[in-house]
C-alpha cells in the first residue's frame, strides 16, 4: 500500500528527527524531578539512584533490538510503536508512586533505544542519496542533544513554576510524544521491505553485517588496555555533573532547585557535544593521545567536583558541569574512533573495494555497551555515601581514573591495528567525520539518559604522513 505523500513546505526528515528528540527528552526528564521526590517523598537517594540507573536496563535491549527491527517491521513502524510506549511510560511516570516510577524509567529505557537506532537511520535516510553523511549525522546530533537538553531543562522550568511538579512535567513529555506521533503518520517509510534481505551463503533472516568483526574488535588487546580503561568515563562523568552534584548544593538554590538541576544537565550535556569534533582533531592512529586527553579532562572535572562538594559552593559545581561535560564528549569520540580502527572491514580480511569499512551499528551498540558501566555511578556514590563524604568519594573516583589513565598510557603505541583491521590505515580525520562518528551513540546518553550509537565515520587518506594530524597544523 503506497505511502502518502509527505507534505514538501517540510524537510521530509523533519519528522524522524522530532522523533529522536522527544525520545531523548524522555530520557532524561527524570534528572529535573528527581530533585522534586527528593523534596516531596520520603524517598532514600538511594532509591532515586535505583531509579535512574534502571532506565539503562531498558535502554540495552532497545538498542540491541532497533537496528533487527527496524529492518525486519520498517523504520516508520518502529519509530511511531517506541513513540506510543515512550508516552505511556510518562503519563505512568505522572502517577508518581514508587513501583510507577521504577516501571515508567524501564519502559522509558526501551522506547529510547528503539528511537535511537531506528530513528536516526531514519533520519539519514528521509535525508536523501544527494546529502552528504556528514550533514545527515549533524542532524540527528542535534536532535540527539536538543532531546537531552530540552528533558532537563524544561522538566526543571515546569517543575519550578506550575503546580503539580510531579505530573505535569511527564504529562508535557507524553503530550509531545502524540503530537510527534501524528507528524510522522504521514512520513514514507524507508525500509526497502519488510524480511532481511539475504546474499548468497548468508543464513535467512540474518543482516549480512559479519559478526566476527566486532568480535575482533573485542578481542584485540588495544581494546582491553585502551577502549575499556576509559569507557566508564563516558556516562560517569556526565551522570556525576548532573545527578550527583546538583542535590549536594541544593540548600544553596532554595525554591529553584528543580530548575538548577535541568540548567546544570542542559550545561553538561551542550557542553559534551561541542567538544566531541576535538576529539577528531586529537585522534592519532600512532597513539592514545585523545583517549589520553579524555581522561585527563575527566579526572580534573571530579576533582572540581569534590572541591564544590566540600565547600557547598554552587559556581564550582557549574565549572564542574563544564568540564566533565567537555570530558564526556571528548571520551565518547576517543573511543568511538579507536573502536572504528580496531573494526575489520565487513568483507574481512583482504576484502575488496566493494566491503563495507569501518564499524557499523554493532560496533557503535558493541562500545556503547562498555560504556554502559558509567551509569550506575550515581548509584554507586548513593550507596556508599554512608561510609564516606561525597567529596571523599570523588576524589577516589579520580584516583581510579588516574590508575586506569596510567594502563591507557602504558599501552598508548602498543597493539596498533594491522592492515586486517584498518579500513583506510593512517587515515585522516576530519571535524565532520568525528560528528558522523559520534551522533548515533549516545548515548550516552544516553547515555546522559541514554547515549545514542554512532554511525560509520568516514575516513581520508593522508598523502604522505600515516600517522593523524591536527587539521590546524596543515
């Protein structure tokens, strides 16, 4: 049944692109109304970490499950059943009981990865052929980090100065994801049928994406002493920036805690996707020296943290938002670029012009996996509070990160990728290429909420030097 015709006085990608951002503000509405129960409830800190790190038990099979089923039912079908859900887990989110709460996070964690993976190959293909990847990832950053910025920020504003604090937020987010609903009825669908396509010597109903490759990449040891070290950095340090440091100073902010939090969360979540194309500029083939600058950037931001956790200081825990923020963008396009080095082409080694380089959507959901850890840090500082200060704990968390940032530099010129690995080797990147990288993954956030998984960056070729340069030194 042929699809009706979107109306063109809009970019046809408008809607999918709506689509990811209201799934983004869901995901992270919760960090504005956590200050909220916190004041309303009886509630533990405890219980209110629970609540939302439960949400990444929901995101890891929704952004397992996008990609198959986007392919398999149709990206529009997808895209608009994860919008109904999303909807329901708010106007749950809005009946603002403890078991609600725990069910609304988990089914917001699902909606959000369906949304994430479908969503943004949606975007990229309502884009059209004749858009440069580049620009289609653009977009669907954007979308990405609006989504994240809008959840807090306007979740804090509502809370702050209407009534109900606790209902009408999640009713706002629920009201959104309908009228997002009804744009998309209209959009084409993409998706070129409704089974996987098969190739011959592929098992039927499987992609014919390899899966050995991204087990490759897990398997190198680059992976183990340079990916893994630095991957719980990604989604703790946004996680300490905005959940953990705003209650600590909210006698600071008296009746406008709410609407601190969500500027704080808006603050470190804009903040991580500026620098995340510093990351492309650092990126060396040779070495370690982006993840290197990450963790060093991440480290200084908890240290930050605990000097504003000791001295209750409100402008210390903004700097902190700024610099973990920079360290969240800077670790998430690190690692998303040494995991793309350590991805064998799809053809496998000695493929041909025809394979597919860098990695695809497995790789991307693979390192977002190991970047998952990151999340239950709040969770963490929550339940051992009662055995030492905040600023006690943070100041051990940047010890942890200064041991893991000496195995990463230990390792830095070690375990290069061969040729097997590298689709382009000594390849150089560009500012937009580190945008393509990065904008599908999180999501971190997810994964600051949930971080979305990146698509395939290109790569360049140097002409001489195999080794990255900085674009400014050319």
């Amino acid at each position: 049944m042929p699809t009706r015709r979107f109306p063109h006085r809009f970019p046809r990608w408008l809607p999918a692109a709506a689509a990811v951002a209201v799934a983004a503000w869901g995901a992270n509405q919760f960090t504005a109304l956590a200050t909220v129960y916190r004041a309303r409830t009886d509630w533990s800190a405890l219980s209110l970490a629970a609540m939302f790190s439960v949400y990444l038990v929901g995101l890891v099979p929704g952004l397992l499950l996008g990609r198959p089923a986007a392919d398999r039912y149709g990206r529009r079908r997808v895209v608009r059943g994860a919008l109904v859900l999303s909807a329901a887990a708010s106007a749950v989110l809005a009946a603002t009981d403890e078991p609600s709460v725990y069910l609304a996070r988990l089914a917001t964690g699902f909606a959000a990865g369906l949304v994430f993976l479908a969503g943004t190959a949606w975007l990229r293909e309502l884009s059209g052929p004749s858009v440069p990847t580049a620009a289609t990832a653009r977009r669907a950053m954007y979308a990405t980090g609006v989504g994240f910025s809008a959840g807090a920020l306007a979740s804090g504003v509502l809370a702050e100065w209407l009534p109900d604090p606790t209902v009408l937020p999640a009713l706002a987010h629920a009201l959104c994801c309908l009228l997002v609903l009804h744009a998309t009825r209209r959009a084409p669908e993409t998706a070129p049928g409704t089974t996987l396509k098969t190739t011959p010597g592929t098992a039927p109903g499987r992609r014919p994406e390899p899966g050995d490759a991204h087990r490759s990449a897990v398997r190198h040891p680059r992976f183990r002493y340079v990916v893994l070290p630095a991957s719980p950095a990604v989604l703790g340090s946004a996680t300490v920036a905005y959940v953990v440091l705003p209650p600590l100073v909210a006698d600071r902010v008296p009746g406008y805690a709410p609407l601190f939090g969500g500027l704080v969360a808006a603050l470190t979540l804009g903040t991580g996707v500026l620098a995340q194309p510093f990351a492309a500029r650092l990126d060396d083939h040779g070495s370690a020296r982006a993840t290197l600058t990450a963790m060093a950037t991440v480290i200084a931001g908890l240290l930050v943290g605990a000097l504003a956790a000791s001295r209750d200081s409100v402008a210390l825990v903004v700097a902190a938002a700024v610099v973990l923020g920079a360290g969240y963008g800077l670790t998430l396009g690190a690692g998303l670029h040494e995991v793309e080095r350590l991805t064998p082409p799809a053809g496998g080694p000695g493929a041909g012009p025809g394979s597919s380089p860098g990695p695809g959507p497995g790789s991307a959901s693979l390192y977002q996996s190991t970047t998952s850890s990151g999340f239950l840090t709040p969770l963490l500082l929550a339940g051992t509070a009662g055995h030492a200060s905040y600023p006690a704990l943070l100041t051990g968390m940047a010890a942890v990160g200064l041991l893991c940032l000496a195995v990463t530099a230990a390792h830095s010129r070690r375990h290069l990728p061969g040729p097997d690995h590298l689709a382009h080797p000594g390849g150089r990147r560009s500012e937009d290429s580190s945008v393509g990288s990065a904008v599908e993954s999180t999501t971190e956030s997810a994964m600051t909420g949930a971080t979305p998984p990146p698509t395939p960056s290109t790569m360049q070729l140097a002409p001489t030097d195999p080794r990255s340069r900085r674009p400014w030194a050319e």
